[in-house]
C-alpha cells in the first residue's frame, strides 16, 4: 500500500517539474544574455554630439517583472526590490574583486551566498502560488537586477550630460568675457554659470574686475574637465561591468536552468 502512494506520488510529480522546466526554459530564451543587452533603445547625447546607449529590458522583459509584480502589495514590493538591490550590489562586488567572474562557477563562496540570500528573499515576498512560482520569482530577481543595473548606468549617463552641459556653458561665458575685455568699455554686467553649475550675475566696474572673473572662470573650467573627464572614464567602466553583471546573472539561469533538469532525470531513474 505504501509503494502504490508512493508510485503515485511520483507519477504526479514528474509531469509537473517536466512542465516547469518546459516553463522556464521559455523564460530562459527570453531571458538570455544576448536580449538582456538591448543596447540602442534608450540614449543619452552630450553637448559636444557624443552619444551613448544605455541598454534596456525589452518590452516583453518589462511586461513579464510588471506581471509578476501587480499583484504585491507596497510592503511586498518594497521586499523583492530590496532582494533585487541585494543580488545587484552583490554581483558588482563580485566583479570588482574578481572581474573573470562571468559564470556561476568562477565567483566566490562568499558571492554564492549573497546571491542565494537575495534569491531567497526575494521569492520568499510572494504569497504562496503567486509570481510564477519558484522559477519564475528567481527570474524576476535576476531581471529586477539587471533593470537596476540599467538604472544606475542612465542615472549616472545623466550625471555626466550634466556636468559636460556645465562646462558648455563655461566656455560660453568665457568667450563672452573675453569679448568685453577686449572692447574695454565698462561697466558691464555678465550673467555666468559659477562651479556648481548655479547661474550668477557679475558687474564689472573696470578691467581688474573682468581679469579677476576671467581667472575664475577659467579654473572652474579646468576643474569641471578633469572632473568629467574622471566620469567619463567611470561611466566606460560601468558599460564594461554591466557586460560582465549580465554574463553572471544569465549564467546563474541557466545553472538553475541545468540543476532542474538534473532532478527531473534523476526521478525518471
């Protein structure tokens, strides 16, 4: 009597993780590395005509986290977006100590745990049969994940667009002072953008105080260079990690992808 239930549990069981795995690996298509990097739907350009992609999820990645997420409440949301953030600093770190950490295999125990913990809390915010299931809250996280990546790249693409719309304005302002040192007439009054990018107005009585200003503005000018210049080179490496962050997190679907398959054979056996 006791191995008929059991038999008949197992009958049961197999046909169910065989449609799970069938399940995710639909996710999984979607979900490759390949898609992630979406590069060229969204663009940030900088004032001297410089333009750079900040990739994106696809419309179906989006509708697919917008699905899984409708349902939570604001508590549950603020849960898997916190696992989401966890996994992404955890991933960043990993690639920061170990930048040839692109699989599952080459990170850290210590990374192995973090991920495993974000996973886990993030799957652990949804009611019980919501989300997808298992499967599809871990492919959530990893794609929460990859959207905050995608986040911090445009929020810091935007930084740096700022900062060079700055130094645009400084050498306008430069060459407009310049132009009323060499006219020499005075008094003049000269609305400029100051080193915090905050606009001020000058007046300038004679030429020392068109000297002294010009000096001013130049440093500033030189200042805000070497500190875009600074960004820029970042915000290259960013793009370079991002490569990196989606290699990781595409390989630890597929690693998922692979130990499902394993126990669904494994029972077959």
């Amino acid at each position: 009597m006791a191995v008929t239930k059991i038999n008949r549990l197992t009958d049961d069981f197999i046909p169910q993780q065989i449609e799970k795995q069938s399940q995710l690996q639909q996710r999984l298509d979607l979900f490759s590395a390949s898609s992630f990097e979406n590069k060229g739907v969204g663009s940030v350009t900088f004032a001297d005509g410089t333009r750079v992609d900040i990739p994106r999820l696809s419309e179906e990645q989006q509708q697919f986290l917008a699905t899984q997420q409708a349902t939570l409440s604001p508590e549950q949301l603020l849960k898997v977006n916190a696992a989401a953030m966890s996994l992404s600093n955890a991933v960043n770190n990993e690639l920061a100590t170990n930048p040839k950490a692109t699989t599952l295999a080459a990170t850290s125990s210590a990374f192995q745990a973090q991920a495993q913990s974000a996973l886990a809390s993030y799957s652990a915010a949804y009611t019980s049969g919501s989300g997808g299931g298992a499967p599809g809250t871990v492919i959530g996280c990893v794609t929460n994940s990859v959207q905050l990546q995608e986040s911090q790249l445009a929020d810091y693409a935007n930084e740096v667009k700022a900062r060079l719309d700055m130094g645009h304005e400084m050498t306008t302002d430069i060459t407009e002072l310049n132009g009323i040192v060499s006219a020499g007439t005075y008094p003049q009054t000269l609305t400029y953008t100051d080193g915090n990018g905050q606009k001020q107005t000058a007046t300038l009585n004679n030429a020392a105080d068109a000297d002294n200003l010009l000096t001013t503005l130049q440093q500033n000018k030189s200042d805000m260079s070497n500190i875009t210049n600074e960004m820029q080179s970042e915000l290259q490496n960013m793009m370079q990690n991002y490569s990196a962050a989606i290699n990781l997190l595409s390989d630890m679907l597929k690693q998922m992808h692979s130990d499902m398959m394993a126990t669904i054979n494994n029972i077959k056996d």
